[in-house]
C-alpha cells in the first residue's frame, strides 16, 4: 500500500471533541460526520480537504473519548493516512479497526510543513516527502494490521477471513 | 533480554518466542466475553456480515447481569438479543437468571479462566482475571465481534509497570485498600496503556479474592491489565473448578519494566476514595466526618464470599443505622449460598440490610438502589464519578467491606474499629 497526498498539519493532544464534535454525533453516517471533520481544530478543513490528502499531527492525536465516529469521518473525509509524534490507545485501535492507516514518526511530523506533498508506503514504513526530498522512516504497521487496513477495517477483514474458510 | 509476564502470555497466543513493548500482534483468544449490555452491539455487527457461527461454542461467555433481572421493557429487550443468540449459535456459557451472576464473580468462580489465558471482554473490568495470572483486557464493540467471530484479536504489546508490596498487611487493610492507595498514587492515567504487575510478600499473603480485587481496578488508574503471577493459591482456586489445560507464566528476572514502584504495607490504613475520581483518596481516619444516606456492599469488585465474611463479622449482633440504607449485593448465586450456609445473610437481614439476587444493580446506577439528588453513598465497588450511582448531584464514596460495614453502623465515614 501505498499513499501520496497533501499535507495539513495539526498540534498536539488534537483530542476526539476536536476531531468531530459531539453535537454531530446523533448521526453515525460517515458522509454526514465528514462534513464536519476537524472543524473544532480548522473550522474550514471540512472545505479544503481532498480526496488522498495526509493529516501530520504532533503527540498524543486522538486522545479522550472512545468515540468510534473520530476516525470514521477522517476516512470518509478522504484523508488517505494520518501521521502522528504518538496517538491515543483508543483511537489507535479504533483507527486500525475502522481501517484508517496510521504512522508514529516524531522525525516526520517536525520535518514536514504544511503544504507539502508526501509518499508513504505502508510496507515499509518509508515517508518520502516529495516537496523537500526528505525521508523518514516510521515503524512499519505490522503485517497483521495492514492486513485488517486493506480490508478496509476489521468487520470486512473478518468477513474475508471466514469466507477464505469456507472456500 | 528477559520477559514479563504478560509479553510472555501474548508471545505465547501470537506463535512467537518473543515480544516487545509497542509491537503489534494479532494473539488467540481463550475466552470472549460480553454482557447484557455490551453483546447486543456486537451482535449487530455479526449480522451485518451473515455470522453463521462463532469461533468456539465453549469460548464464547455471554452474562446477563446489568440490567437482570430485566429492569424495564428496554433492558427486557435487550437480554432477549442476547437470548437469541445464544440459543441460535448454541452457547454454552451463556448465564441467563438463576444461574447468572456479576460476570467477573462468575468466569473465575465457574473455571472459565486458567492461568497463561488471554481473554477480552467488552466490559472494562475484564482486566479482574489477570489476578488468576492470565492477560485480561477490556475492549470495544468492534474487537469484540471480531473475537466472536475468529477467535482472534490484535494487541499493541503493553510495557510494564511493576508494583510491589512488602510488609506484613495490617489486620483491617484489604486488597481494595492496596489498589485504592496505588490509583491515589499513580492517578487515573497513572498506567495508562501499560500492564500492573502487582508482586511482594503481600500480595503472596492475599487471598484469591483480595487479589481479584486488584486486578479489577487495575482499569482505574487506564492499565490495559493487571497481573498477579499464578502461586500454589492460584493453581489450587483453578484446579478446584476445571481440568482444563493450563500454563503458568513467571516474569523473568531480567524482564524489562518501564517503572518499578514499591509500597510498604505496614504503613497503611484502610482508604476511602472521595469523589468523584477513584484517585482521591484518604485513609479512613483523615475522612472528617461524612454521613451517609446508602451502603452498598457488593460489586465485581467486593462482591465475593470473603467480601461478605468481612462485612458480617462486623455486623454481627449490630443495627444498620436508622438513617442508612445498607444494601448488600452478593456476586453469583454460588457465594448467596454459601453466605446462606455460613449464617451471613441471616446477620445481614438481622442488622437491617437489604438482600439482593447477584447483579451489576446500583454500581453503574442501573437499578436496586439509586440515588436521589444530594444523596452520599459509601460504596465497595470500583467507579465514584458524577452520577454513578444515580442523580449527578449525588456522591459516591469508594471503600474496603469493613469500612463499608462499620460506616453503614455508624451512620458515617468511620474506621472499622470504632464500631467494635
Ligand atoms: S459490578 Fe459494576 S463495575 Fe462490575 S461489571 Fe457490573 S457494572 Fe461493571
């Protein structure tokens, strides 16, 4: 896997309320909560953000509630992966489930700027960022994970898993 | 490098000789569990992908305990979820009214749980089976279908916090006082995403029952586990209740921990945890003077048989005081007769106290005993935030049975000794 795309950067402790608002969330369509993603942080991100584009983050991004909508509306925004310094365990986890790639590499996040363009592969864990021609390496997401990710989440990789069985 | 425990366990479930801090693995589950509660999301899940069976019939736990029984029409409908689905894919462990019980009094006390396991629940105090040496931890509605589903979930590799209690326990100092003091240490983020390994000479001395205590409130400081290593108390509890193949796990000498932190026990005195955070705590003879409107004795975390030894001998021959509501909630309906046999429920209902069938009731404020506005509860489970228990303008006081048992006498926050 592999993803090239703009990049927004964002502080740290971006926590769940900031990504979507519990106002939003008396809805769980993820094209309804997408409208609305980030707005706390960017009130005008909902606007610009397109299709393939990278969200690079400092530390501790997506701490607070269990909220499973938080990931789900940066997918369904089209953010293609989201690097962090370091991410929530809850939203870690959701993200993987829900099928939205995530990479931890502090060296990253203070070298990319907002604006540029970047390539990760999700193999390797390489991010080479097009703009500067500067490369990083994150921890590769485990095979296991990616995996669940290409699937696009854990429920469609279960649903794989079975019917690989049966056949 | 050597291993903990708990990297030792999830190594063992992902087939391979070694694991390390912050990588992910994808580990086999022993055991899966869901309550009243929590199933029916998951099973909404399974049915979006046409589920036509579970994993394993035998590892798939279902405990109808939060809301059972049924409170309302909405709790009603919901068990009945669970219900049908337990009898469409056949569960055996499926505990319904009459056999049920608090999950976490239940797996433990039925065999379910050996050590060496590695169990997820959707419920946040699944991490209590770490008392019986085994990785326990609580998980979402997703993880959780996917377990019931394959068998199978990931795992983040947790680092380690080592805690160690030397000393000789005082006499009125229980396992819920070492846990409440730890969290009063360390805070509720405390041992977030790590794993507590609980060790020392205490511990050793604890009792099954003390020792699931701890492990229980190991998710009020944000531990992904907590963990006591099986000894010969361990391996006699679980050989009493099943044959069921298991391996005891040690951490090595060597394992690496991200801290080490050590607690001499002589020194302590039973606690109470103020509201609303467990982390506020106070020894009992720091509390000042605060009276009660409710005593609730019972929970996943002090609902066991020593739990209810320990309030009885205090209660004995003594009357609830007139202006407190003493509820005692036993945790199965093996520990309501034994407390039967061994005469407790009969000093219970002597000393004024209200009897209830096992269930979650007034912990999570389902049922059995809620609270009004401004109302005080002194409490044995595990969770005083706003409006637990009830109204949000009312409060929850987290303690020991003995504590509870003595205040519930007294009629205010008292050491266990002064109602001697
Ligand atoms: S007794 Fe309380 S903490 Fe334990 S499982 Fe029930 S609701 Fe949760």
């Amino acid at each position: 896997m592999e993803f090239t795309g703009r990049v927004w950067k964002f502080g740290k402790d971006i926590d769940t309320d900031a990504i979507i608002p519990a106002r939003y969330m008396n809805t769980s369509v993820p094209e309804e909560l997408a409208k609305h993603c980030m707005e706390d942080a960017d009130p005008t991100f909902p606007q610009k953000v397109q299709n393939g584009d990278i969200i690079v983050a400092d530390k501790n991004f997506g701490c607070g509630s269990s909220r499973e909508h938080a990931p789900i509306c940066i997918r369904a925004a089209g953010v293609s992966c989201v690097i962090a310094k370091s991410f929530a365990r809850i939203f870690f986890r959701n993200a993987i489930n829900i099928g939205l790639p995530i990479f931890e590499c502090p060296e990253a996040v203070d070298g990319i700027r907002e604006g540029d363009v970047i390539q990760v592969n999700a193999d390797s864990g390489v991010i080479f960022n097009m703009t500067t021609g500067q490369t990083y390496t994150a921890k590769a997401l485990d095979a296991s994970m990616q995996e669940i990710i290409r699937n696009g989440g854990l429920m469609e990789y279960v649903k794989t898993r079975l019917s690989e069985a049966k056949a | 490098m050597g291993m903990t425990i708990t990297e030792k366990i999830l190594a063992a479930h992902a087939g391979k000789a070694t694991v390390e801090p912050g990588e992910l693995i994808r580990a086999k589950l022993d055991l899966v569990l869901a309550n009243d509660v929590t199933a029916p999301v998951s099973i909404k899940e399974l049915e979006k992908i046409n589920l036509e069976q579970v994993f394993d019939k035998d590892k798939v736990v279902l405990v109808q305990d939060h809301f059972v029984p049924a409170k309302d029409i909405k709790s009603a409908e919901q068990s009945k979820v669970v219900r049908d689905f337990a009898r469409k894919f056949d569960i055996t462990n499926h505990f319904d009214v009459g056999e049920m019980g608090i999950e976490h009094c239940l797996l433990p006390e039925k065999g379910l749980v050996t050590p060496g396991d590695v169990v997820i629940g959707a419920d946040s105090h699944t991490c209590t089976y770490g008392a019986l040496g085994a990785f326990a931890t609580g998980v979402g509605s997703t993880d959780l279908a996917a377990g019931i589903a394959l068998g199978e979930a990931w795992f983040k590799v947790p680092e380690s916090i080592k805690f160690e209690y030397d000393g000789k326990l005082p006499e009125d100092v229980t396992g819920k006082d070492l846990i409440l003091h730890t969290i009063g240490d360390i805070g509720v983020d405390g041992a977030l995403y790590q794993s507590m390994e609980f060790t020392g000479s205490a511990i050793d001395e604890l009792s099954m029952d003390g020792r699931m205590t701890m492990a229980n409130m190991a998710i009020e400081a944000g531990g992904k586990n907590g963990i006591i290593a099986a000894d010969q108390k361990t391996i006699a509890y679980v050989e009493e209740r099943t044959n069921k193949p298991y391996k005891v796990y040690q951490s090595d000498e060597d394992a690496k921990y991200n801290r080490v932190i050590k607690y001499d026990v002589e020194k302590l005195e039973p606690v109470v945890a103020f509201p609303h955070l467990p982390e506020n705590t106070r020894p009992v003879s720091e509390a000042g003077h605060v009276e009660l409107d409710q005593v609730v004795i019972g929970s996943c975390t002090n609902g066991r048989i020593e739990d209810l030894r320990v309030a009885a001998k205090i209660m004995q021959g003594k009357k609830v005081h007139k202006n407190v509501r003493c509820i005692i909630f036993p945790g199965t309906q093996a520990i309501v007769k034994q407390a039967m046999k061994e005469g407790l429920i009969e000093i219970f209902i002597d000393a004024r106290c209200a009897v209830s069938t096992p269930t979650c009731g007034p912990c999570l404020g389902g049922h059995m005993g809620i609270l009004a506005k401004g109302e005080r509860s002194l409490a044995t489970t595990n969770r005083n935030f706003v409006g637990r228990m009830g109204h949000p303008e009312s409060e929850v006081y987290l303690c020991g049975p003995n504590v509870a048992a003595a205040s519930a006498i007294a009629g205010r926050i008292v050491h266990p000794r002064e109602v001697e």
